[in-house]
C-alpha cells in the first residue's frame, strides 16, 4: 500500500512541472491543436506502440523520465514516431503538444 501510495505522489510531482507550465489556457489549446492535427493518428489508437491520450498506466513510465526525455523523443522520434511527429512544428509548439498529452493523464 506504501509503495502504491508512494508512485501515485511521485507521479503527481513529476506531473506538476509540466501542468504549471501549461497552466495558461493557450499553451494548452495550442498543444491540442497540434495534437488534433497529427499525433491523434496514434495516441489515440495507439498504433505502433504509441502511448494513448489519457491511458495513464501506458504515461506513467514515460512521465516519470521527465519532460527532457518526451521531449526528446517528440523532437527526435522513436521507433515508428518520425522526428516531430512528422510535423514542421516548432519547439514551442511541440512542447505544447507534449504538455496537453501529459495534461489528459488523470
């Protein structure tokens, strides 16, 4: 139970640096809007192995890396994922992305 009780703080604090940053409206609606456009096509159904919106368990690993890491792995790509999600987004843009994805594990 401890231990249980322990991951549920810890994801909660790996969370918080991310939510703060999106804590403006419009970080967000522009991290949807880019979700909306393109990294729906996986996170939702989650094809090749993408993590889905709002599936904690599969964000829970990934989270816990922190944001340096997904972000990494947006900018660069990982297995199927292209660089950027196959997008011309911009950093910004793409963290926003990131950031709405992370927002919707509750």
């Amino acid at each position: 139970m401890f231990i249980k009780s322990l991951s549920t703080v810890a994801l909660g604090l790996a969370l918080l640096p991310a939510l703060s940053m999106a804590s403006d409206g419009g970080t967000l609606k522009q991290g949807e809007k880019l979700y909306k456009s393109a990294c729906i096509a996986c996170h939702s159904t989650g094809a090749a192995n993408a993590p889905k919106l709002g599936n904690k368990k599969a964000w829970e690993p990934i989270i816990a890396r922190g944001m340096d890491e997904m972000m990494s792995v947006a900018t660069h790509g990982k297995g199927a994922m292209p660089a950027r999600g196959g997008t011309k987004a911009d950093d910004a843009t793409l963290r926003a992305a990131v950031e709405y994805m992370v927002s919707r594990v509750r």
